[in-house]
C-alpha cells in the first residue's frame, strides 16, 4: 500500500472503519464506453506513486484520490480538489451530487486491499461532501 503524509492521515481518520486509505486513479465516466464518456465511475486503479507511468491514458475525466472501506461494507472515495482539472470538477461534482449511470464492480484486487468480500457502486445520485479542500462521496 502507498503512504500518506501526516496531514492526509489525519483527514481519513473521521467515521471509517478502515483507518487506511489507498490511493487511487478514478478514471470518472460510464464504463459502458471506451472513452469514459457521461457519468459514473469508469475505472478504479491502485495508484502507484513510484511509478505513475503504468497507469493507461484514455480518458479526459482522471481524478487521483483515495479509497477506503466505510463501515462494514460501504466504500468512500476521497478527491482532492486542488488535483482536479476544473472542467471534471465541475462536471462530476458541480451540482453537489456525483451521479453513476452504471454500475461498476470493484476489482478483486482492490477489495482484498480494502478487506471487504466486494462491491459494486450502484447507478444513482450520491451527495458530495467538502472538508479540508477534499471532496467525499460515501457508497452503501
């Protein structure tokens, strides 16, 4: 797993049951289509600071983040803004709800790091929550 820096550490310390958050690349859109198009969660990958060169380049809506384990079964992903381009900032958390059009299931590999048996992010609209320059959207 990556490591975070002091201050990082103490912003994921409120409401989860996993103290640890894994950083992460969002690739934002509908994985329906190649090119990450419209609303959702395209990709979800491990993010690799040492070699940040691995991950593929196909879509516009990129984000790095963070994702964690929210209570037993939930799972929380974290953006921070001052990373995000202001066009997919606008886009997928403008109006204070991230929307998925799609489901998308989370890697094997991702939920074994996270110690949970799986998870699926629902089509839906979920609230946006600021603190600390970052952005949180929880997933039930």
């Amino acid at each position: 797993m990556g490591h975070l820096t002091d201050f990082e550490k103490g912003v994921f310390e409120k409401n989860a049951t996993l103290k640890v958050a894994i950083p992460d690349k969002v690739d934002l859109g509908n994985p329906r289509y190649k090119d990450c198009r419209y609303l959702g969660i395209c990709r979800i990958n491990y993010y690799n600071s040492a070699s940040p060169s691995l991950m593929p380049s196909c879509c516009p809506n990129r984000a790095r983040g963070f994702i964690r384990r929210w209570e037993e079964t939930g799972v929380e992903l974290i953006f921070p803004k001052e990373n995000m381009a202001p066009a997919t900032l606008e886009r997928h958390f403008g109006s204070g709800w991230f929307t998925i059009m799609d489901a998308y299931e989370l890697s094997a590999d991702m939920s074994q790091r996270l110690g949970i048996a799986g998870f699926t992010f629902e089509p839906g609209r979920y609230p946006v929550q600021e603190e600390g320059g970052k952005l949180h959207v929880v997933f039930r």
